[in-house]
C-alpha cells in the first residue's frame, strides 16, 4: 500500500490483535501492519504462526494467552506494554463458539454459557479496563486512542451459532456503546458486527453459506479482508464513537 493512502500519522502506533493468526484477526492485523501499525499480535495456541507472523512484519512482538483466564489477558496487556512502551488501539477480535440448535435449551448448559462469555464478554473488558490507563496516555486532542470489538451479526439479529453466543455478542454491542459514551473523547469505542466470513472455523457450515449466497444482495459471505478493510476505516476515524457496523453484505435488509 502506498504511502499516501495510509492512515496518517501511524508511525510508532502499536495495535493489539486479539486471535491474530488465523481468519479476521489475521486480515486485521496485516491489514493495520500495511497502514504502518506496529502490531503486537496474539493467540491462544497457534504460537507457531504467531512468532512466524511477527518475523514477517516489521517490530512485531507475538504473546501467548488463554482469554478463558483473567489473569492472562492481564498479562497480555502487560506484556504488550513491556515490549513496545506504548498501545494506541486494542482490536477485540478472539472469540470461541459452539453450535446448539436454539430450540435445546438443555443444551445450553450454564458451564457452556460460563465458557463462551469468559472469551467473548468478559476477556474484552478485562483488556479494556487493563488498557486503559496506557489507550489514555497515548491519546491527543486531535488522534484519540481506539478499542474496536469484534461482534457479530448474531449480537444484533436474532440468529447465530447458540443463544448463548447470541446473547453474549448483544452484551459485547451494549458494553460497546457503555464504554463509548464513558471513556471519551481520548478513547473511542466501536464494534464490527459480521456476518458469515470465510474462515476455517465456517468452511463446513454449508446451510450458512448457502443462505448468504441466495439471500444476500452481495450474493456471498465476506472474506476476512472484507472485515479489515471496514476495521481499517474505523481506527482511522477520529471522531467515530460508539457504533456497532453491520457488515453482512445486506442480510440483515431481507
């Protein structure tokens, strides 16, 4: 990408990619790296990609954490701020799922509920409030800090892979706008909100895919680059705040 078309004064600026080695996060960050982030990258067991990822991007740092456990993502925060001395913008991307029909409650048991919002819920405000202080210091009047939540199209919608993820994904939007109208102006707060994206985690969702491909007015699901590019706009926005961004191709208008 050329120079002019980056976002402007990104020099020195370090981005946190949550789930950053594979699908959106990995789109994101290579993405935010061409714009002239820093990146410091993370997953939760993929650490071979990881440090390979960081080899292949300039001043990248690569940290392992299990967002499922507070003190980690405690930790990554930490760590991030050890290496780079500075974080200008926090992607909440790591994410878990598990399908349950919505018609099986049972099925949605409380430790799966537990499971799902510790990574999706919970995990992001951790990072949030432990970024804080750091998001605050690095923000000027003119360039604020960002957090930018990864949701989905289920958090808006009533659909997706189980209630409980549903459910979670609408918390996710509803803290989003929280945090927005509480840690302005020097941090702003979004989130994206996707549809069905080409990742290894929806290639046997065969229903979905034909859904998004009939029913859709762009006739596909997004690619993960699809996502970065709308991510990329949103953290070079300086005044955007507290919106969630349905990016699904039109499905949410049939």
């Amino acid at each position: 990408m050329g120079r002019w078309n980056r976002i402007v004064g990104t020099e020195n600026r370090v981005a946190l990619v949550t789930g950053s080695t594979s699908g959106i996060g990995l789109a994101i960050a290579q993405r935010l790296a061409a714009e002239g982030f820093t990146l410091a990258l993370h997953s939760r067991s993929t650490t071979a990609e990881g440090a390979r990822l960081a080899e292949s991007l300039p001043g990248a740092s690569y940290t392992r954490a299990d967002l499922s456990d507070q003190s980690q993502a405690r930790r990554l925060v930490q760590a991030v701020l050890e290496r780079h001395g500075r974080l200008d913008v926090l992607v909440n991307n790591a994410a878990a799922t598990c399908i349950v029909p919505h018609g099986d409650l049972k099925g949605a048991t409380p430790e799966l509920w537990r499971q799902l919002n510790e990574v999706n819920l919970i995990a992001p405000w951790t990072l949030i409030s432990e970024a804080q202080p750091a998001l605050e210091a690095t923000a000027t009047d003119t360039v604020p800090s960002c957090v930018l939540n990864i949701s989905s199209h289920a958090g808006v919608r009533p659909k997706g892979a189980s209630i409980p993820y549903a459910v979670g994904k609408a918390a996710l939007n509803h803290m989003t706008r929280l945090l927005a109208l509480t840690l302005g102006p020097r941090i702003r707060v979004n989130a994206i909100a996707p549809g069905l994206v080409d990742t290894p985690m929806s290639r046997d969702w065969v229903a979905a895919r034909k859904l998004w491909a009939e029913r859709s007015p762009m006739g596909r699901q997004a690619r993960p680059e699809d996502v970065a590019h709308v991510a990329a706009m949103v953290v070079g926005s300086n005044y955007l705040t507290g919106e969630i961004i349905l990016c699904d191709g039109g499905l949410n208008l049939t």
